[in-house]
C-alpha cells in the first residue's frame, strides 16, 4: 500500500462523532475496523430510518464499505505474509476505498448528530420490533467494541544496569478505545526475587498515568537491589482493561445486559450510583461457542465447549445486533479481546503486552582498529572505533595517544572512534571500559598487524670485486629489488671488515650510493726505501746503486665491504646483503736523488726519473724505483774528496706522499787514467 508522510490518526467509533470534518491518513488495521464499525452503523440507520432518501444513502454506504473492507482485509493479509505489520501500514486518503469510506463517515457524524439521534429516539421504530430494545446510536457510538480492537499493547521497557540504580519508567502504547479510560495492570518477575525489589520502601513499579494512548509509569531500583542481578531475566507484563460501556437509553436505563452505574476513574470499580453509564455485567456464564446458551459448568455445554462469564460478553453485544445482517463485519480482533474481569466484575476488552530484558553490567559491544594490517613504515593515520554502554570511561592499552575515555552517554551506549599515527609493530590493543557503577569491568581486544617488507635482492654495482683503491674511502653503490613502496623505509648499512660506518637511504628506484672509508689502508709511514746505505767509490768507472720500495701495513690493505639493507622501523631485520673486497694500493709517481755537493763536480739539481703509477700493494716483494749513479773518470784523482764522504737525497713521490732516504757514499778513488781534467760524478 502507498506510504503517507503524515502522522495517522488511530480512529475509534467514537470518534465518528469528534471528528467530523477533519482529514488524515489511515492505517490497514484502522481502516479495517473503521469500515467493518461503519457497515454496522450503515446497517442499523438502514433498519431504523424510513425516509427513502436516508435509506438509498446507506445502501450505497453499506456497498461501498463492503467492498472497502474486503479490500483492506486482503491487504493486510499480503502484509503479513511481507512481515508488514497491518496496524502501521498508512493508506493515503486519495485512496479510492479510503475516499470512499471517508465519505460515509462525514455522512454517518452529520445524521447521527444530536438533533437526528433525539429524533430518531422519539419516534422512529425499526423492522424487527421496538427501538428500546436496541441500543440507540448515539449510546452505540460510545461502545469501544465498536471502535478499533485493543488485543495488542505495546510495551517498552529500559535493561537495567547491575550494581546501579535503575530509575526508569515503563511505558505503553495503548489503542484509541473511543477514549475510555482503562484500568492498567503491570507484573514483575525474576528468577532472583522473592518478591518485587522495593527502593526507600516504594514497590519497583508505582502508579502510572494514562496521557492520550501512552501509559506511563515510574520504576525504581536500588543499587543494592540491582547488585545481584547481572545476567538475569526480567519480565515485565502488562494488561490494560478498557470497560464494555454504553450510554443510558432514552428511558435512563441500560439494554441487553448493561447495568446503569459509574466506574471509579483510578480503580476501575464499579458503582451503580449515580447512573451516569451502562456497564455491561454478566448475570450468569454461557457457553463459549453457543454463546446464547446458558450453563453453570463445562459439562453443560455441547462439544467440548467450556463455560464462563465471558462468553456472555460476547452473547450480550452479539444480541444487541442479533437482527443486524451485517454483524460478521465486526472484526475478529474484537471479538477475541472481549472477555470477563472478576476483579472487576464487568466485561472489558483488554490489550496485553510484554517487555523482557536481561539485566547487564558494562558492556564492550565493540571494538576494532581501521585498517588491521598496514606496510611498515606507513604513516597513515589508524582508526579505532568502539561501542560501549552503560560506561563511565574506558582506556586503550598500550595507549595509541588517545589517553583516558570519558562515555558521553554513562547510562546509554557510546559510539565512538579516534584517529592516531600507526605504531612501528604489530601490536594488540586491549580497549578496557569501566562501568558507571566505578567497579565492573569489560573488556575487548583488537590487533594491528605492521607487514614485514618481503626478503629483497641487492647488488653493488660499485666497486667491483678485488678492485685495487688508491683513496683511503670508497662509493659504494647498488640496487635493491624490489625498490620500497614509500621512499626512506629502507636503508642499506655499510660494513667495512665487520664493523659499520655508514648508511643510506634506498630511493623508490631501488637506488643507493654512499661514501665509506677503508680500514685497512697503507699510510706513508708503512712505506720504506731499501738500497745500500753507504756506498764505497774507490775505482774510476760509473756505478749503479739500485734502490727499492716496500710497503708492510700492520693489518694489511684488503678491505671486505658488506650492504646489509634493513627495513628503518625494525633495524634489527637483515632483509638482504651482499659484499666485495676491495684493495687498498699506493701509486708511484717519481724517483729522483740529489747529490749534497760534498765533491767537485757533484750535479747542481735533482736527477729524476717518471715512475708513470706504477702500483704498490701491501707486503709485496721489493719494487724497483731506480738507482742512484755516479763515477769518476777524470785524472787526476778528486784529491778534495778522497777519504771523505759523498751524499745523495734520495725522494720517492707516492699517491700517499713523499718517503725521503739518504744514502752516503764513501768516495776515495785514485789516479785515473785519462786527459780530461773535469771532475764530474758520472751517473
């Protein structure tokens, strides 16, 4: 059925007469009752009234809601079959059936109104005998059984909080019943009570008040009370009793098994004076099926059937209709609500309801953290979300940056969530929250899992294997597969012979490069000059003297460099390396000697020689650089230098730098043959 998108209006028989003009929506289950009411009304005007026009008017009426009922009735039993409750679907009144049904009410209210009932009161007589035996309509317009049945109250009830007071009231929504007030009743019942729990002397639930069709009444538990109580369940029923009611008749008196009195407004007790109402009370039981029939035990009654004051009830307004063809209209729902109070001692028509709930401490309904798993290294903000009730505050451990909890709802539930920055590992988050009674407890847990990086691949690209090295540091490059997702959270770490001394980061491309110095190196004072330290000339003739190098590091000059590549957040994890040897060499440059021109004749300057880089390594054998050359030829004998001393300087240059030996020479050389009379020392 169409949806309205207004407030429906629960319509009762008396009602007809209230509401006159006004417009709104119906509900399946009103229109139903209105309708099947209506039919019945139609058909006593049509019983009752002679004047033609009056009688053509409820034909048509009575055709109309026929078909407006039948309509609604197979629409309602579509709903169900849906899982649509009936009494909450809302017809539009543009509806035709509805327009329809409308339209005989408005004209019901203005021929019922009070100048037509007193004439229909003072003279009109009907086709099966004499008005006073039948209810007037005006009296049948105050009858709730008439108006939409009560069988169904809806009972709500708040879950109640252990070790906490429970202050609360339970409410009702009871039908429309052609604004009659009804006698309300409520039950309690748990396990652990052996009588309903009182607080400061006053009983759990006390009073009630009836505003429009919702029932209130407060409740109230101690702290005391409610400490025991967790995990129990309480039912709290529910009963409303509206009287069978009817107004006097023109005689002031009261048909069909109605009795002139009053009905206390609180208690519901009746009084037959002053007469102000009819009170439908049954004189003697009847049977359940044949309810015309009178019995005082079950035995009495044919079939099975059982016998009580109840089905009098029913006999008494069924015979109030009996002539009336159309009284199958009435709705079932009716029917099965009309029964017998004894506490009363009258006829009612109740509606029932029940509401259970399951006593409760503080409540972790909820918790988890947004995403669960993340790529270490992320920075991206995590999301915990909780769902607490009945809560004073709660706290995260290990606390994420959130700090204590404060509910927003102590005695509700709180929905929450908080963003913060990931941690560095996988972590288990415990969420604890207290109770508002500042001692139960509640707890969940949820766990972030930080993904390790996968194993990688790394090469270095730089230096090669066994490259010899001249500078006492080196440019390590390489390539990590796969390169990192986020840029920074890999690193390589440089090791040099086992010991670390630098690192970098490796870029989105997998890249690396970074500078490291060597540890074992040869220095310049590791490197020596060897010849012969004093040299004898004491022959004419040139000599040679050769002169060699040798470099002997204490620790040597290999060098074993490692890139171990780890993940920044977990340093502690080798997710790959690789490694090289490197060899640390001095280049040699040049070999050059001096004479200290001690003698006549000694060169003025540095004889050199290019060594052109000839390479040096650690603990090799000697490595010729040159000689130091000299000689006599001249006649006669360098007198000024015989028995005495030469000097030559020598210097070799190395890419590490300069080593300075002297070597002597002990000149003594005799008469030489020959005419040249220059002194030079021949080298």
């Amino acid at each position: 059925m169409k949806k309205s998108k207004f407030p429906l209006f629960r319509l009762g028989a008396k009602a007809f007469a209230s509401r006159l003009n006004a417009k709104g929506f119906y509900t399946l289950g009103v229109a139903i009752g209105l309708s099947g009411g209506l039919l019945v009304y139609w058909a006593m005007v049509r019983d009752v009234v002679q004047d033609p026009t009056v009688v053509a008017q409820a034909d048509n009426c009575i055709s109309q809601l026929q078909a407006a009922n039948t309509f609604f009735k197979a629409a309602a039993a579509q709903d169900s079959n849906n899982g649509i409750d009936p009494n909450k679907d809302e017809l539009n009144l543009s509806d035709p059936n509805v327009v329809n049904v409308t339209q005989c009410e408005d004209a019901l209210t203005q021929l019922t109104g009070v100048a037509a009932a007193q004439s229909l009161k003072s003279g009109a007589t009907r086709r099966s005998g004499d008005l006073s035996s039948y209810p007037l309509l005006q009296n049948l317009v105050n009858t709730t059984l008439l108006g939409y049945g009560a069988a169904s109250c809806s009972l709500t009830a708040r879950a109640g909080i252990a070790n906490y007071p429970y202050y609360y009231p339970v409410t009702a929504t009871i039908p429309n019943q052609g604004g009659q007030t009804p006698i309300v009743g409520i039950s309690w019942s748990n396990p652990s009570f052996s009588s309903p729990p009182t607080d400061s002397g006053s009983t759990y639930c006390a009073g009630g008040s009836l505003s429009g069709s919702t029932w209130t009444e407060p409740c109230s538990v101690d702290a005391a009370s409610s400490k025991p109580l967790v995990g129990q369940v309480n039912t709290i029923a529910f009963a409303a009793a509206f009287p069978v009611v009817a107004g006097l008749n023109a005689a002031g008196g009261c048909d069909n098994g109605f009795q002139p009195g009053s009905l206390d407004p609180t208690t519901g007790a009746y009084s037959s004076s002053p007469a102000s109402i009819c009170v439908l009370i049954p004189s003697h039981k009847n049977c359940s099926v044949t309810h015309n029939q009178m019995c005082n035990q079950d035995s009495d009654c044919p079939g099975g059937e059982t016998c009580s004051y109840a089905q009098q009830c029913v006999a008494n307004v069924q015979g109030a209709l009996q002539n009336n063809p159309y009284l199958n209209m009435l709705p079932e729902l009716d029917r099965d609500s009309l029964g017998y109070n004894p506490v009363l001692n009258y006829c009612v028509e109740t509606c029932t309801g029940t509401a259970s709930f399951t006593w409760q401490t503080v409540q972790v309904k909820a918790f988890d953290v947004n995403p669960s798993s993340i790529d270490m290294g992320s920075t991206d903000p995590i999301t915990f979300h909780w769902t607490i009730s009945d809560a004073q505050s709660a706290s995260i451990s290990p606390d994420p940056g959130i700090g204590t909890i404060t509910s927003r709802y102590p005695t509700g539930t709180d929905d929450s969530s908080a963003s913060v920055s990931p941690p560095t590992q996988t972590t288990t988050y415990t969420f604890l929250a207290l109770g508002v009674d500042g001692v139960s407890t509640d707890f969940a847990t949820a766990t972030l899992v930080v993904k390790q990086p996968s194993p990688v691949t790394v090469a270095i690209t730089s230096p090669t294997p066994n490259e010899q090295v001249l500078d006492t540091g080196v440019t390590v490059t390489g390539l990590v597969v796969p390169p990192p997702a986020v840029a920074g959270t890999l690193e390589v770490q440089i090791l040099v012979n086992g010991s670390y001394l630098s690192n970098v980061a490796v870029d989105t491309n997998g890249n690396f490069s970074v500078t490291t110095a060597l540890l074992n190196t040869i220095s310049l004072s590791d490197i020596t000059l060897e010849g012969t330290a004093v040299v004898t000339l004491n022959a004419c003739g040139p000599v040679q003297e050769p002169i060699t190098v040798i470099a002997t590091p204490t620790n040597g000059s290999m060098n074993g460099i490692v890139a171990r590549v780890i993940a920044v957040a977990a340093p502690a994890t080798t997710l790959g390396s690789a490694s090289v040897t490197v060899e640390h060499v001095v280049s040699l440059l040049d070999f050059q000697y001096q004479w200290a021109g001690i003698c006549p004749g000694d060169p003025v300057g540095p004889i050199s020689t290019p060594l052109g880089g000839v390479i040096l390594r650690a603990n090799q054998p000697p490595e010729p650089v040159g000689s130091v050359n000299c000689g006599y030829t001249n006649n006669p004998a360098p007198v000024n230098c015989g028995g005495s001393a030469d000097a030559a300087v020598i210097s070799l240059s190395t890419s590490v730098g300069q080593v300075n030996a002297p070597q002597y020479w002990d000149v003594n050389v005799p008469a030489c043959c020959g005419t040249d009379t220059t002194l030079p020392c021949t080298p």
